[in-house]
C-alpha cells in the first residue's frame, strides 16, 4: 500500500527514531514505502534503532546511526547521509522524506528569571533549531536534484504558540523552529513543508512533564491531559492523512485536533 505522498523510491531520513512519535513514524511510515526505498534513522540508543529496524518491511533498506545529535555537525550529517547512500547516486530516488522529530523540553524547573545560563541556552536551541537547521541544508544541498520530489515535516508542538509558565525555553524554541521552516517554504516554494502539532501524546516526554513541571497549574494542566492522551500510532495515523490530503499550504502548521 502506498500514498502519493510515499510514492516511488523514497530517501526517508528520521531523527529521533528510536522511541515514543519517532519510532512510530519510523515503523508507519516504513510500512507505505515502495520496494528498494531507504531510511536513515538517527537518535542516540543503538539498541533501541536495531529494534525499530527489525519491525521495518525487509524490501526497505534500512540504516541506523546512533549518535548525539546536539553535537553533530555538518561534517558528521554529510557522512552519515553518504553512508547510508553507499554509492547509489541521490537521482536514483523519485522522492525525498525529511522528518524533523528530534527534540527535548529542556529545564522545566526554571522560571524566566532564572534562565541566567547561557550554557544552557545553546545547549537547548543546538539541539532543538540549530542542528535541524544545519540537516536540512545539508540533505537539501545533497538531494540537489530539481526531478527529486521533496517533503519536510517537522514535528512542532501547541506551545510553539501557546506560552506556558516554565516552559520558556522549549515555547521559545518550538516557536523559533517553525519560523524557520516559514522561511524556507517560502525560499523553497517547490518542497512540501509541513509543522506538524501531534497532540497529547503518551510518551516519556509527557510523563517527565507531568512529574518535574515547576508551575502548579501547569502541572496540573499536564495531569488533566493525561486523562486523554493520543497512543503514537493515533497521531502518526492522522499525519498520514494529512500528507495523503494535501489541504494545507506547504509551511502551514496543522496540529492533531485541526479540521481540515
């Protein structure tokens, strides 16, 4: 089974595959690819991308690189990409899939007064703007080929609009990181891009907020959440859909609850 979004040979790279919405997106996603498509799966756990690869259909090839992604660098994603490649020329696909999923809530037990270190401040945007910034120019600069179909999505959150106490650092960034692929659909008008907003989903991310939240209504406010979270397969599931519909304008951000 395949979509016109997943149709043809298809160069997937997704970050953050390893566990919660990455590696359901990896195990979705790889289940509507055609035959001799390749996935690059990036994240930290080794084990844990093994596993992810062994639930992906065989006639896929698929290539795991575990590594730090908040000390990658240009370098590191050329070679990462070129590996996984191994000789085949970037033309022999009809389409590339950039999935931009990697990200983290940063400290959650900070008020805005409190965020004095600027130690911490790069650390969080390295890992959650700069370095998907940095990706996505060097795959877009690899898959340089204007025959090559290609799709970005990064996957966003409520609070890149919605400003929540203690949660400064991952608004600001989520925010930020729309913004830019704002930027670059406009720069790039013949490349699909999406934000994607997944919901309330049960992951460990959700379950950290939940317990470590430093505001009291922001905490409860998670708590409440809790009661109706989404699994990872549901919101992969309606991203699925949005991409096989196509109603939305390439840049635009569609969250899970959106009727369109």
């Amino acid at each position: 089974m395949s979509t016109e979004a997943f149709s043809g040979k298809v160069f997937l790279l997704i970050t953050g595959a390893s566990r919660g919405i990455g590696r359901q997106i990896a195990i979705t996603f790889g289940s509507l690819l055609e035959e001799d498509s390749r996935m690059l799966l990036l994240a930290r756990d080794k084990n844990a991308l093994e596993e992810v690869a062994k639930l992906i259909p065989p006639k896929i090839k698929v290539c795991t690189i575990n590594a730090d992604l908040s000390k990658a660098t240009k370098t590191d994603f050329e070679r990462f990409i070129s590996e996984c490649l191994c000789g085949t020329p970037c033309n022999a696909f009809d389409r590339l899939i950039i999935m931009h999923n990697v990200g983290a809530l940063g400290n959650i037990t900070h008020t805005t007064n409190k965020m004095l270190d600027i130690d911490t401040w790069r650390q969080h945007y390295d890992l959650n703007l700069f370095i998907p910034a940095i990706l996505n120019a060097v795959i877009m600069n690899t898959f340089d080929d204007k025959t090559i179909k290609k799709m970005i999505i990064n996957i966003t959150s409520l609070f890149g609009i919605q400003a929540t106490k203690g949660y400064a650092y991952y608004c600001s960034v989520k925010a930020a990181r729309e913004m830019y692929f704002k930027v670059f659909a406009l720069e790039n008008p013949d490349v699909n891009v999406l934000s994607y907003a997944p919901g309330a989903v049960d992951t460990d991310m959700l379950n950290f907020a939940c317990e470590f939240s430093i505001d009291s209504e922001t905490k409860e406010f998670f708590h409440e959440i809790r009661k109706i979270t989404l699994t990872p397969e549901q919101t992969v599931n309606r991203l699925v859909q949005v991409l096989k519909e196509q109603k939305y304008k390439s840049g635009d951000r569609v969250d899970y609850y959106d009727k369109i």
